[in-house]
C-alpha cells in the first residue's frame, strides 16, 4: 500500500530525513518510534504533503501513485489521512460542518454522490459512538476551546468519519493521561480493518500496549535503525534509544 | 431578490402614469456647485421654501469646512466643482440596450453569486421592456403597509406627502452641519428612503429598498429617514450582494435613525459598490454619515453591516442612547482586498442611565488592503451604570495588507463597566493545510475560515441576507490565498 524508499526530506536549510526506507502493506499496523528531533513528525507531515518539506531524494508511492506528483486534499482524497500532533482550531466553524464538508469534497473527488444532511448526522452519530466521542463535541467549533484529550479524539473521530486507507497518528498519545490514552486507543482498534493499515508515529512504548502494532521501526537520526516485530518496543522500553544505537551500530559493524 | 423585477415593474408602470414630465426644463444640472444649483435641484423636486432654505443652511457651513484627514485612507483630492449634482433618472434611450453592452467582468459575478437573469439586466441599468399585466408585487406591499400606518416611502415623495414628519425630524439626528460630507449631503441630497412606524406597530416584513418604487436612480447623496414611533418595530434592509453599476465616483449619504420609547429599529446593510480594478482605479468612494439617536426609554438601535466593495471606505454607524435603558449595537464585516482601503467603526454616547451598547467588529484584509477599526465609546456623567463590551477582531491574508485598530474610550461617570477584546489574526497556513488534509480545497477552506471568523455578525443578519453575505465574501476574496 505504502512505498517509501531511500526518502531524503529537509525543512528551509535542514536535512531531517537522511533515507527512510519504510513498507506497509494493508492490514498492518506499524509502529514509528524514535526521540524528539529523530524525525517522526518530518515523516508524517511529508506524507502528507505539507509544503514547507522538501523531499530532496527518494520516492512515496500510494496504492502505486507517486504522492509527490499530489495536492495534500488529492492524497486526503486517496484515503490518506494524518492524525495531527497538534489539531488546528477553526474559530466559528461548527465540527460537525467542517466534517461534512471533509465528507463530501472528499466523495465528490471518488465521484461519489455528496451526503445530505440528515444521512451525514446518521453517519456522524454512529460514529461518534464506535469512537466513543461526546456528540457535545459535534456541536463546538473544530477544536476551539477543546482540552488536548478533546482534541485527540477529535482526530479518531475524523478519521472514523472519513474512512481512509492509510491512516498515520502523529504522536496521538503525547499530552494524554491514561484514561484519555485508553479511550484513544480503543477508538482506533475499532477502526483495525483488513483493508486498513496505520502508521502509529510514537515518542513511548505506552501507546503500544493499547494499539498492538505488527511491525516497530526505530527512527534515528532521519534514518530507519531497526525494524521488528511488537517485541523490539519493549526492549526500547528497556534499553532506552542509546542502547538500541549502539546495538544498530554494533550490528552494521559486524 | 426575486422581487426586484416586479419592482421594475412597478416603476414602468409608474413611467407610464407620469412620465419624466417636470417644471424646469433641463434633466441635468450643467456641472459645479452653487447656490444656484441648490436652488434648482430644490425646484426641479418641487421643494417647499423651508427645506431650500435648509439645504442653502448646509450649503454655506459646508464652504467653511475642510475635507477630514485624519480617516487612515488615501485618495486623489476629489475637485467639487467637477461634479454634475442633478441628473433626472435616465429615459430607456440612454441605458444600455441589453446585457451585451455590460462588462463581462461584472455578468461573471452576478454570474458566481448566482443572480437570475432579469435581475441582472435591472442591477445593470438595462432598460427592460417592460410589458407586464400582473399586479406588482411591490405595489401590494404597499398596499399592505399602508393599512397599518406605515410610510414607506422615496423621500422625495416624503417631503410631498408627509412634510411635517419630514420638517419635525430631518437633522435631528445629524445636524446639517455635523461633518463636511453631511454638510455636503444635506445641501444636495437626491433621493433616498423614508420611513415611520407608528405607534405600537410591529412591521411584519422586512423592508428593504428593492420593494421601494423608485428606488433605482436614487444617486450618489442618499439621504434616508426612519422614525420608529413609541412601541414600534421594523427591520430596514440596505443594498445588496450585487455590484451595482454606477457612475458616480464620490457617495456621501446620510442615513438618520429616531426610535421613540420602546422601539426598535435593526439596520443591515450589505455594500458591494465597485471597489475598482486590481490597481483601485476607478473604484468608488463611500464617505457615509449614518447615526441612530435612542430617544425614549428602553429604545434600541442595531446597526449590521457588511462592507465588502468601494475603494475608500470612510463610515462609522452610530448610537446616541439618550433614553434610560436604551440599547445600541454595532455588528460589522468589513473586507480589503487588492487595492481597497476601509476606515470604518461606530461611536456610542451614553447620555442616559443603564444604557449599554455592544460592538462587534471583524475586519478582513487581502491582497494590498487595508482595514482600519475606528471606535468611540462615550460614557457622559449623566449615564449611571452605562455598559459596554466591544470586540475587534482583525484577520489577514497574505503579508502585504494591513490592520489598524484605534479604539477611543471616553468614561466621565465612574459606575460604567467596559470591556474590551481585539485580536488580530493571521489565516494560517496551518489552518488552510489541515482543511486540505482532510480533502478541503484551499478555496473553500479559505472561504470556510472566513465564514468562522465573521459568524458573530452574520448571524444578526436576516436569514436571506446572511446567506448572501456568505456567497459574497466567497466572491470578495476568491484569488486572495494562492
């Protein structure tokens, strides 16, 4: 589903992605962990399109598209979606209208038939109850005034709203206390489907003890370290990343 | 809006009683400003003494006044002596003969914000051929006002008609001297509204120009009056989301507001006059005096603007709530672009007791605009326990505009409350990005932020209006985000 290869990213004069090498297949999920300024967030906001990173070298392939030849909304379109560290707030614009305008640019780019209000609120209620999110919440301006929990599971319920391919969570767990995490991560294992894959991007091994990821990926340095299966989070959870460093460089070496 | 062609029909119907038939035979004033000129104008409208009087009054203060310069806009010196200040309506001959002869750049945007056909040949002068044989809607409307007592009315017809109510109130509101741009109205004001609701009538429909026979060819010095009488409500609509055609550069109207004990009187006005090309030539310059006075007790006066076209924007609707428990708001959306340049605010003076006023004002520029907030709250010492809250929120777009706010608080009684809030706000780039990840286009979302950010205001709009208020600022600011 996901192909990318020897990525190379720089934000203004810096290089951050040094050659990313990362593949996910439907149905998966996979975990990105790494330190602050490893990279995490350059990854997810290259995926999806945000200008002010450069991709320098390398290839993004989706569902066999070049993403760099797409407009953030055309891979939004495509069932990219990317669960923001930080949730922008839109003053005055009520949730529930944002999401329906989400919904129906993004069925009308399908050449699907836009929702009409009543089928939306139909849609909007049923998930906001598979994600377990306040319908309060529907009515509020999008993530104006909304504690950092709030703001979370505002993300899950877009994403359950809008049904995409791919969905990468740029560090959902950071800021939330532990029933907010459990809530979170409930509401994206209801979302695991066959067709579905996740890039769950991480600073902890916390979050991964709800969302059960079938590959982690250790991002040093903008470069992939080690890869491995759900058990390599926890020797990070052990060892720390200078540990899991000097294991990468002693492997290379030998 | 659907009415505006049977509103035509009622001034074809109209021609057709009457004719353009006057007792001075000229139809236009040669150009330049005299007393002589006022003399005619008086006399081409069938004046009586007192109110030639009145506008020679206006007209000697105004040749000792200056132009003000503090407003923070900048315009070519506008030469009074070059302007024709009478010209009869146009007779069919003059106007163009059918939409072919109108700017393509003008049908293209009657053409987004969606206006039927026949509406756009009556916004753009067209002269249509007018053979109907249905009763005009605007002639019932009348017909049903009238049965309630309400006078609605040109004011020219006014001062025919109902010249006592006209001599009772005309510059009681803003005097004819207040400003040098109302002094300049009250000497040659054309034609405008006039309107009273009697005593414990609540009109039932909203009033808006387009139902007033005679409202087309009203010129550049619009004068407008409206008496709410004790107990009385009504809800005037001004313009619309159109751009009108005109050829009049400089507008100076003056707009006067009375509501007696009890009344209310709630004033929208939606503005999207030329603003002139990408270079501001040619735009218009709408330097508006409109001032409501709180009379009786318990009176209250809103003001809801929406200021998206002109190229220099000089106007600041105000209260005077000088009944006790009198009430004064001030709701407005106010956009720059390209070239436009608004200095725009309201004033409110409390003269009497638990008066409150509430002010909301959100200023949008793009492109080169510039948008300034001017506002005066006035607490008199006789105003025991006056409040007020104002808000002033800015928003850019793009980094060559600007946003100048000047919030002028003057409290002479020490039980008043004020509160102030201002922001100034950026579209970010973060707002429009997480709009396009979630498959919004940059256009829409732009519009989408935009919409947020003025929804205080448009939500006092009547219902119809708001929605048009919505299309328009779409329209107003379409290219502004790259």
């Amino acid at each position: 589903m996901l192909r990318v290869s020897d990525l190379h990213a720089r934000v203004e004069e810096h290089e951050i992605l040094r050659g990313v090498d990362l593949q996910v297949e439907a149905g998966e999920v996979h975990a990105v962990m790494g330190p602050n300024g490893s990279g995490k967030s350059t990854l997810a906001q290259v995926l999806a399109g945000r200008e002010d990173y450069e991709v320098t070298a390398g290839s993004l392939e989706f569902d066999g598209d070049d993403l760099q030849e797409m407009a953030p909304e055309e891979r939004a379109h495509a069932g990219l979606f990317l669960a923001f560290q930080y949730p922008v707030e839109i003053p005055g614009v009520g949730n529930s209208y944002f999401l329906k305008a989400a919904l129906n640019a993004t069925r009308k780019a399908r050449g699907e038939q836009a929702l009409d209000a009543m089928d939306f609120l139909r849609l909007l209620r049923e998930r906001a109850n598979l994600v377990d999110v306040d319908e309060a919440l529907l009515r509020r301006p999008v993530n104006e005034g909304f504690s950092g929990g709030e703001k979370k599971r505002n993300e899950i319920l877009q994403m359950a709203v809008l049904e995409p391919r791919l969905a990468v969570l740029d560090e959902t767990d950071s800021g939330l206390d532990i029933d907010a995490l459990k809530t979170v991560a409930a509401g994206v294992n209801a979302l695991r489907r066959e067709d579905r894959a996740f890039v769950v991007i991480t600073h902890y091994q916390r979050l991964l003890n709800y969302i059960v990821p079938d590959h982690v990926h250790v991002l040093l340095d903008g470069r992939i370290v080690r890869s491995g299966g759900s058990g390599l989070a926890l020797e990070l959870e052990e060892r720390g990343y200078a540990g899991i460093t000097e294991a990468s460089a002693g492997g290379s070496g030998g | 809006m659907a009415t505006a062609t049977d509103t035509i029909e009622a001034l074809a119907q109209r021609d057709y009683e009457y004719g353009f038939v006057t007792d001075v035979e000229q139809d236009t004033a040669p150009p330049g400003l005299s007393e002589e000129i006022i003399a005619f104008i008086s006399a081409k409208k069938n004046e009586p003494q007192w109110l030639l009087d009145w506008r020679l009054h206006a007209y000697r203060g105004w040749l000792k006044m200056v132009e003000p310069q503090w407003a923070n806009v900048r315009y070519e010196p506008i030469d009074y002596q070059s302007i024709c200040y009478y010209a009869a309506p146009k007779s069919d001959d003059d106007r163009p003969r059918s939409l072919d002869e109108i700017d393509p750049e003008i049908l293209a945007t009657y053409e987004k914000l969606g206006i039927p056909l026949r509406e756009q040949e009556v916004l753009a002068g067209v002269a249509v051929d007018a053979v109907f044989d249905s009763v005009s809607v605007a002639t019932t409307f009348r017909e049903k006002l009238a049965e309630l007592g309400v006078i609605f009315c040109s004011f020219s017809e006014a001062v025919q008609d109902h010249p006592e109510l006209v001599r009772k109130y005309l510059g009681t509101v803003v005097p004819r001297r207040d400003n040098f741009f109302a002094a300049l109205n009250s000497a040659v004001f054309s034609d405008g509204s006039f309107v009273y609701i009697p005593k414990g009538v609540r009109c039932p429909m909203e009033l808006s120009t387009y139902f007033r026979i005679n409202a087309m060819n009203t010129g550049q010095f619009e004068r407008t009056l409206i008496i709410a009488d004790e107990g009385s409500h009504v809800s005037y609509l001004e313009g619309c989301t159109a751009p009108m055609r005109d050829e009049n550069q400089l507008h100076a109207a003056v707009v006067e507001l009375v509501a007696h004990e009890d009344a209310q009187i709630k004033y929208s006005t939606v503005q999207n006059w030329y603003p002139g090309d990408k270079q501001g030539v040619g735009g218009i310059y709408n330097f508006v005096t409109k001032r409501g006075l709180c009379a009786g007790r318990r009176s209250k006066i809103s003001w809801t603007q929406v200021e998206t076209g002109s190229a220099v924007t000089w106007k600041y609707p105000s209260c005077i709530l000088k009944g006790d428990d009198s009430v004064g708001e001030f709701y407005s959306v106010a956009v720059s672009n390209n070239r436009q340049q608004a200095d725009t605010g309201t004033k409110m003076i409390h003269i009497g007791k638990r008066t409150s006023s509430t002010i909301v004002s959100k200023g949008i520029s793009a492109g080169e605009g510039q948008n300034t907030y001017r506002g005066s709250v006035r607490i008199l010492r006789s105003a025991e326990d006056a409040r007020n809250f104002s808000q002033c929120d800015s928003m850019l777009i793009g980094d060559r505009c600007g946003a100048h706010t000047f919030p002028y608080i003057d409290v002479a009684n020490p039980s008043a409350q004020m509160e102030h809030e201002a922001s100034t706000s950026k579209i970010g780039e973060d707002q429009v990005f997480y709009c396009n990840q979630r498959g919004i286009e940059t256009e829409d979302a732009v519009s989408m932020i935009v919409n947020g950010f003025c929804k205080e205001v448009f939500r006092e709009l009547p219902m119809e209006f708001a929605v048009e208020a919505q299309k328009l600022l779409e329209v107003s600011l379409e290219g502004s985000v790259g």
